[in-house]
C-alpha cells in the first residue's frame, strides 16, 4: 500500500510542476478538421479500439488483480494529457502518458483508455472536441503506444537497460504523437506551394521548440512511476517474459 501511495504522489507532484495556466492543451480542436478527414481517423482508430476492448476483456477475465494498474494507467493519461504547457513558439503542447500503459499492458489496451479520456476532456474540460476525436486518438492513443511499446521490445531485445529503455519508448512515443498530429493537419491543410510535406514540416516546427523537452520529462516520470510499480508488484503482475 505505501508503494502505491508513492505512485500517487509522484503523478500530484508531476502536475504541480507542469501545470500553467491560461492556455489550451494540444488536441485538435472542436471542427477544426473537415469532415472527411475527421471521418477518415475515426475509421482508422476503429480495429485498435476494437482489440483494445477485447485485450481489456482477456485482462479483467484472466488477471483481475490487474484492474487497480490498468485504473491508474488511465489517470496517468488523464493527468498528463490535460495539462497546459505554453510553447515559446506561441503554441501549446502537453504531455500524453500513454507510453506507460503501453508498456504495461500493450498498446492496444491505450486505444481503448486514450479514447475515454479524449471524452472525457472533450466534453468537460473543452480540450479537443467529438468531431476530432478521431484524429486525436489516433495520434495520442493508437501511434504514441505502438511505436512505444515496438521500440521498448526492441532496446530490450538488444539488452538495454530496463529504466533506460521505459525512458527511451516512452519519451520517442510522446514525440511520435506529435509527429502524427502535423501530418493528420499537413494532410487537411496543405500548403499552397509545398503541398502536404511543406504543411507538416511548418506543423511540426511549431511544437518541436517545446516538445522535446516535454517528451524527455514524461519519459522521465514513466520510468520513476515504473520503477515503483515494479518495486510494488512481486507476484506477476508485469510481463516477467518481456523485462
């Protein structure tokens, strides 16, 4: 039990640190996209929610004892992902959490978390919105985790220290989120004269000033918050095979 108070206090003292306010969180907004793009990542998002539902399912069924991590994991999104961190370049970005969970449980299980949280927030606390939910969890809650969790399997593969390797994925997802996020408006908006590429690369540098910094602290926490659930959990609650 005081492993896990620990675990709590790190999330509260994370968003007294990162917490500013006065801005808006990075999701596309309420009808920002056209409708057939917004309709185009709602049907992309689809088949990884749909796994992640029954991933979620075979957990609850089979390791019921795994509810309480999966609750935090989806806090941990929550958390991180309504925070309000002005970039200098005159945007806003925040972190995502979802590189955590990922590992965990496997990013098909984020899908489903990412989607309730992008709810959530779209409905009471105006980041985001319906029509772009979409989008935003393809970025956030289906590329984020699944370039997380390949990467973590890779480095570990390549015996890359535990710690460092949750660092390493989690911090590259955070960043892969927003890299999806400029292409998914590059390709609604595209510039006149550079086309789709042109536009993304514009999206891209807005956020990257800020982004970078914001990836390597979520990377950051992901790994203290690992290490006490690891310390906390001695009878197979994470994926002994895979660490």
């Amino acid at each position: 039990m005081k492993k896990k108070k620990q675990i709590f206090v790190l999330l509260m003292f994370a968003s007294v640190l990162l917490y500013q306010d006065g801005v808006k969180a990075m999701h596309i907004m309420e009808g920002f996209l056209p409708v057939k793009w917004a309709l185009f990542w709602l049907v992309a998002t689809l088949p990884f929610f749909i796994l992640g539902l029954r991933r979620l399912n075979a957990i609850f069924k089979d390791e019921p004892e795994k509810k309480l991590l999966v609750a935090l994991a989806g806090a941990f999104v929550f958390l991180l992902s309504a925070l309000k961190l002005p970039s200098v370049t005159g945007s806003c970005s925040h972190p995502t959490g979802t590189g955590l969970g990922a590992i965990l449980f496997g990013p098909s299980v984020m899908s489903v978390l990412g989607v309730i949280v992008l709810l959530f927030q779209a409905l009471l606390l105006a980041h985001g919105g319906l029509t772009t939910i979409g989008a935003n969890a393809f970025s956030m809650a289906v590329a984020g985790p699944f370039i997380t969790y390949g990467l973590f399997l890779l480095l570990r593969k390549f015996k890359v220290n535990l710690y460092l390797s949750v660092f390493i994925a989690t911090a590259t997802g955070n960043l892969a989120t927003y890299v999806i996020t400029s292409l998914q408006l590059g390709f609604a908006f595209p510039d006149p004269l550079s086309g789709i590429i042109g536009s993304s690369l514009k999206f891209m540098a807005i956020f990257a000033l800020t982004q970078i910094p914001i990836a390597m602290g979520e990377g950051l926490l992901s790994a203290l918050i690992f290490n006490k659930i690891k310390d906390n959990e001695k009878e197979g609650i994470l994926y002994e095979e895979i660490y």
